[in-house]
C-alpha cells in the first residue's frame, strides 16, 4: 500500500497497470444543510446540489476520458452520478450497494445538534474512538466501513485497469479511502460536497492519491462550509 500524495491536475493517460479513479461526494441535500445525519437514509439532493451536481459533470466532461461511471445506490449519490453520466458519455451508471455511507445506526434521521440527549449510547459509540465500534440498531463500525469501501474500490480498480473512472460515494466512504493510503497521516480534513478526489489503484495492493478535495467547479454555485456528512464528527 502506497503512503503518498501527488499533487497533480488528474490530466493525461492513465498508466496500463493503474485505474485512476475519481471518487466524488454526492451534491448537497436538505438534510446535509440541517445538520441531519443520514446514513443509510435515501435523502435527495436540493437544488444547490443538482446545480453542484451540473458543475462537476460539466469539468470532468472537458477533461481525459471516463471509461464508467459508478454509485452508491442512495439517490443523493445517484443522481449525481447520472448527471455526470450523462454529459461524459453518456454513460450507464453502475449502481453498487457496497458504495453506500457507513450505516449510522439509531442515530440516522436525527439532528446532529440533538442526538447525544436523544439516543445517547449511540452517540457515544459514534465519537468513540475504538474502531471497532458499532452502533446501536444496526450501525457499523469504522473497520467494517473501511473493509467495505476499500474492498470495492480494489474490485472497480481491478476491472478498470489502464481506464479512468468516476466513483460517486458519500463522505464517510471517501474519509475511509483516505486512510487506506495515509493510515497515519494528517487528516483528510472536510469532504466537500461533490470535492474530487483522485485515486490510482494498481492491479496489486498499492494506492496512491494523485489530487485531494478540489471544489474549483463550485466558485459560482456555492458549497456547504461545514462539509455535514463530510465531517469525521457528523457521518
């Protein structure tokens, strides 16, 4: 596994034994703009989201080829995901369950603000920090997040060798795959939404992140300062 970060623009030809995946957060919806968590939840994207969502679509359809288009079947991540389809093709999105955020437990369709008096052993368990711990009705716990999201990107990347491909996923997920290239290194900080975030998956074990965070297509449209859903303490 590769402990590194490239800076680059995401631009030219993918190398014959890497995928270059370009893993996005979903556009915003209501409920990221309440402080609501969601979890497993299927909230939809607002408008600022379908317009976040345009943006994003419209800046990877001017740069190097998408070869598929993949999504967590929740339909904040999956409309997104078919409008970037739609102006980089078109494209079919792929819809894959094992791109969902991490399930929250009793905590999903609560307000941040109100969950430690409302369900308080859930919360606990949510800010402990034991990796290893699940949430209270049915919750995961970070290490089953991270084996899911990580095992799913390496099946995507192994199909995609020599491609460029998009990946739209929900901030949770993309905080997960940070850690498995820096396991011990800064945090990944705020996950914007609809941020690119560049992978290159080898047909092997080894990550590398060629580009982290990039929101410049959202200047004119705007995007959600406190990143909820995005943030390691609002999952």
């Amino acid at each position: 596994m590769a402990d590194s970060i490239a800076e680059d623009s995401g631009s030219g030809s993918v190398a014959p034994d890497y995928a270059e995946i370009i893993v996005v957060r979903h556009g915003e919806t209501a409920w990221n703009a309440d402080g609501r968590i969601q979890g497993h939840l299927d909230a939809e994207l607002n408008d600022v989201g379908r317009q976040q969502a345009a943006a994003v679509a419209d800046r990877l359809s001017k740069e190097s080829k998408i070869s598929a288009v993949y999504s967590s079947d929740l339909k904040r991540a999956l409309e997104t995901a078919q409008t970037i389809a739609r102006h980089c093709g078109p494209l079919e999105v792929i819809e894959d369950r094992e791109l969902r955020e991490r399930h929250l437990g009793d905590l999903q369709g609560l307000v941040l603000r109100e969950a430690a008096k409302v369900k308080p052993k859930a919360y606990q368990a949510f800010i402990s920090a034991r990796t290893d711990q699940e949430l209270p009705g049915g919750g995961e716990s970070l290490d089953q997040l991270h084996q899911r999201c990580t095992s799913a990107l390496q099946r995507i990347g192994r199909k995609h060798k020599g491609e460029r491909v998009v990946v739209v996923t929900h901030g949770g997920v993309i905080r997960t795959l940070y850690k498995q290239v820096v396991p011990k290194g800064k945090s990944p900080g705020k996950i914007l939404n609809t941020s690119v975030n560049i992978f290159q998956l080898s047909d092997g074990e080894d990550w590398n992140i060629k580009s982290w965070g990039d929101v410049s297509h959202v200047s004119k449209t705007g995007f959600l300062e406190t990143a909820f859903g995005g943030d390691k303490t609002s999952g």
